[in-house]
C-alpha cells in the first residue's frame, strides 16, 4: 500500500504548528488591505492586529491560491513517492480547490504513478478544519488513500457550520444582506443566525435581537441536530471574541454534556468576509 499525504488550505483556520502535529502539509490563500502595498498569508499577522484594523476601518480582500502555488506545494511529495489527498476549501466561496484539482490533473500526467484526489469539502473556517481532523483520525487507523477521499465525501454534508455575527456592515460589504437591512439590524442590535448549506454557500438563515440570544441560538442548533450530543467532536472558532467563544462553549457543556476540541480564531481569510465579533460552531449533525 502506497503512503498519502493529507493536504489541506489555510482557509481550515487550524494553526500550522497543529497542522504539523497533524501531519497536513496547506497551502495559504492571501490577504490584502486597501490601505496596504503588499498582501499577507492567513497566518503570517497577528489575529488581533488584523481584527482591530478591521474595526478602525480596513478594508481587506483576498485572493484564492492559484494551480501553480499547488503544483510547487504538491510535486516534493509525489517526488518522494506518496500520493496525495487534497481536502479543500469550499467551491462556493472559492476558486481554490478548482486550482488544486487542475494541478492535480497535471501533476498526475508527469507521475503516472502517483495519485492526486481532490475532495470538495463544501466547507469553510474551523469546519473545513474539523473534516480535516476527522479524516486525519481516518488514516491514523489505516485508511487507505481511497477510504479517507471516501469518508470525507461521505461525512462533508453531515457538518455542520452554524454561526453568527456582531457587526452586519461586513456581510453587507459581500453582498449577503442589503445596505437598508444592515442599517436597520444596527439600529436595533438585530443579529443574524447563519449556516453553510450542502453547496457550500453562506446562508442567512433567522434572526434574533441581542448577541447573548444569537449565541444561545448556536447552542440550540447543535441541540437539535447533533449526532453524538454528549461525544461528538466540536471546534469553536472566533473572530477576536475569546469571551463569547468561551461563553457558547459552557452553554454546550451545560446543556448537553459535550466538551469542546477546540477553539481557534476566524482567520484573516474568512474574518475579512465575517468581520470582528464573528462566532461559529461546527458539529457533525444529522444534516447541515
């Protein structure tokens, strides 16, 4: 049996020292603010830099990884004989795992022996990481290359991505609600409740007044459709808001017994498009 390499793209939001303990080899999409000459990696600032330059102003867009950026990460290893598994960011936000798979295509033609699976996660942030580590755990028992691109196509739409946000200008800078309804929601602290839907789109899904009753939401969604309530794994992740992380963390454990995995920040990738005050919740549920 051939060895593989699980690969993944910094839009996962987990942090290359635990992507290394992991053994998953990313590649970085790119941010950059308008104010600024050059663009930045997801990881390459410090989160609550990046966040407070949000919040006095900034404005940062991204740019996906591109099939050459891929090509250059991936070829060491087919060169070292391993196959590879790609999991990538969501194709409903980005163009990036299209360029992995076109690099994947290539790479395959001048190693006919090697192989290049690319999995579409339909996932984004700490959900797309989750998948990551489930897969992990996968290979960890011997999974061979293919039943690891299985079990990540067959668990992507059991995931659950399910998040809120404090400030609404940011969704209304991307288009997701409209500059009336932005105004009016300040106004009277209304607080959208969203999820990721099978496609791997954002989806504003209800609303509530107030941020605590927006958290509460959170906690009410993995109440009515986790699988495992009490031993499910769950990752938190946050746009510089540990408080409020740490308060939908107590919520689940009181409620349901259930410990947190991990909590880890909205990186600059998705935080440029959610913006500080960003929570999120990801489980394997029924469904999304």
């Amino acid at each position: 049996m051939s060895q593989y390499v699980i690969f993944a793209d910094s839009s996962c939001d987990i942090m290359p020292d635990l992507l290394a303990r992991w053994e998953v080899p990313f590649v970085s999409l790119t941010v950059k603010f308008d104010d600024e000459p050059a663009s930045f990696n997801n990881f390459d600032r410090p989160f609550p830099d990046f966040y407070q330059k949000m919040r006095d102003g900034g404005v940062a867009r991204t740019a996906a990884a591109n099939m050459e950026l891929f090509k250059e990460a991936f070829e060491p290893y087919l060169q070292a004989g391993k196959d590879i598994l790609y999991l990538g960011f969501s194709s409903g936000l980005s163009t990036t795992v299209n360029s992995g798979a076109m690099a994947a295509k290539e790479l395959m033609e001048q190693y006919p022996d090697r192989k290049v699976i690319t999995v579409d996660t339909f996932a984004a942030s700490a959900g797309y990481g989750l998948l990551v580590y489930l897969t992990v755990q996968e290979k960890r028992k011997g999974a061979t290359l293919e039943e690891a691109a299985k079990f990540a196509e067959d668990t992507r739409f059991h995931l659950c991505h399910w998040f809120t946000v404090d400030d609404l200008v940011y969704l209304k800078r991307g288009g997701r609600i409209s500059a009336a309804a932005a105004f009016v929601g300040g106004v009277l602290n209304i607080k959208p409740v969203l999820h990721m839907d099978d496609p791997g789109h954002l989806i504003n899904m209800f609303k509530v007044r107030g941020r605590r009753a927006s958290i509460k939401a959170l906690a009410d969604k993995y109440g009515e459709l986790a699988v495992d309530k009490e031993n499910g794994t769950v990752f938190i992740s946050h746009g510089d808001c540990i408080e409020d992380a740490r308060l939908l963390e107590q919520m689940i454990a009181e409620r349901y017994n259930a410990n947190v995995k991990l909590i880890t920040y909205v990186g600059p990738v998705i935080g440029s498009h959610s913006g500080p005050g960003t929570l999120a919740l990801f489980f394997i549920g029924r469904e999304r």
